[in-house]
C-alpha cells in the first residue's frame, strides 16, 4: 500500500510541475466554484423568497425535481470548466501555447455533449437516491456499489469529450471504459496520490473555519476564517488542476501509447502495476 502511495505521488509531483508552468489553470477550477456556489445562492434566496423551501422539503416530488436540478448544474458547470483544463493540458503537452480564453472556448465547443453528460448524470443520480431513500439498507448498498463502478466506468469521461469525436452516450462510456480498463492500476493510484495529498489540507482548512465560527469572534475570526477558507479553496483548486491533467496523460498513454506530462519518461505499466 505504501509503495502504492509513493508511486501515486509522483505523478503529483510531475503533475505539479505542468501546474507551475501553466499556474493560470488555477482559473477555471475557481470560476467553476464561484458558478456553482452563486447559481446555488440564487436559487435558494428565490426559494426563500418565495417560501418554497417548506413545499420542497413536505413533498417527494419536488424533493426529486430539487435533486436533479441540483446534481445537472453541479454536473454541468463542474464538467464545462475541467473541460477547459483537459484541452490546456492537452495543448502544453504537444508543446503548444496554452491560455484561459484557449480552454473556455474548447469547452464551449462540446457543450452539447456536456449537457448530455449532465443531464444523464442528473438522472441516474436522482433515481440512485429515490432508490436509497424507499429501499433501506438494501438500497444504500446498492448505490454505493452503483456508485463505486460508474466512477470507475467513467473516470475518463472529460477527456473523451474533449479530445474525441464522440456522439451518443454509448460511445462515450466506451472510449471511457477502455481507457480505464487500459489503466486501471496508473489511474487509481493517482488519483489516490492526489487524494493522499490535498485531502488532509482540505480538512485542515475546513477545521480553522469551523474553529473562527465557533469559537472566535470580531477581527480574530474574520483573519483565521478567511486563512481557513483560503486553505480550503486552495486545497480544492489544486486537486482539480492536478487530476485532470493527470487523467489527460493517462488517456494519451492509454489510447496512444503516448508518453507525456506527468507519464513522460517512466513506463506507466512498470511504475503503477495493475495486478
């Protein structure tokens, strides 16, 4: 496990350096952030408005509608912006000049199959939780077990958007799927190094910010809940800059048998075993 751990890490840090040369990515992962969070706030000052949050919480019916919608934007703006990461990590690594401006428009490009992807999203995760909600222990079983293996079936699913011309969302599960089955042992081992790294910042960050609220007050908790949050969101960016330009080298070993950013110059196959 250990050397699992270890072999997860470099990947971070060679991912770490396509960060550093390109440390305007930090962009996206923030705008993302900023999109999901003020589309959230809006909705939830209109329901309070309004006095719909009482309806929503007294009905299934809407509680469904609440959760789909919830899952679609989250999906949508989240997908959109790594999108944009993938397409500035895919042109750095043939060399090419990479911009903000560069990524949003690639992104762009795909919205449509971004939607779908979202929409699909939405939909399955909102019957996962009818599903865990109306079968008990039985059905939070199987939405975890669900959960585990669409992760994994579509751990490439933002690459294949982005750098694929794929229609449909047959072939998009399958140019995932291949791609992960292709990897598996490199992918989650990575994706673990990341994990294994930003996570305890994260719970840091997420600790001084619950200390300032609970237990300081006046300038003390505005300085030490704002180093927390700062900590946080730093935290969140960097693991979301550093797994997709993870998974977009993968997906080039994967498909193409190439070498680049963080997979350049080691034999993946040799470095994270798969058995």
């Amino acid at each position: 496990m250990v050397g699992r751990f270890t072999r997860g890490l470099r990947v971070v840090d060679d991912s770490v350096d396509v960060f550093r040369d390109n440390p305007r990515l930090a962009i996206l992962p923030l705008l993302s952030l900023l999109s999901i969070g003020g589309a959230f706030a809006i909705v939830l000052g209109t329901a309070l408005r309004y006095g719909a949050v009482s309806s929503v919480l007294t009905s299934d019916l809407l509680q469904y509608a609440a959760i789909f919608v919830a899952i679609a934007v989250s999906s949508s703006v989240g997908t959109f912006f790594n999108a944009a990461v993938v397409h500035c990590a895919f042109q750095y690594f043939d060399g090419k000049e990479t911009s903000v401006r560069g990524g949003l428009a690639a992104a762009w490009q795909v919205r449509r199959k971004i939607a779908l992807w979202s929409v699909t999203a939405a939909t399955l995760g909102t019957v996962l939780y009818i599903i865990d909600e109306n079968f008990g222990a039985l059905g939070s079983l199987a939405r975890v077990l669900f959960d585990l293996a669409w992760g994994l079936l579509t751990f490439f699913v933002i690459p294949v958007l982005v750098l694929e011309d794929t229609k449909g969302l047959r072939p998009l599960l399958q140019e995932s799927g291949t791609a992960f089955r292709e990897t598996w042992g490199e992918s989650i081992t990575a994706s673990l190094g990341i994990s294994f790294v930003f996570f305890p910042v994260g719970v840091i960050g997420l600790s001084v910010l619950g200390w300032a609220y609970l237990f300081a007050s006046g300038v003390p908790a505005l300085l030490i809940g704002s180093a927390g949050f700062i900590v946080l969101v730093a935290a969140m960016v960097a693991a979301q800059v550093l797994g997709m330009v993870a998974r977009t080298a993968l997906y080039r070993y994967a498909v193409a048998d190439e070498k680049v950013g963080p997979c350049a110059g080691r034999n993946p196959e040799t470095i994270f075993p798969s058995d």
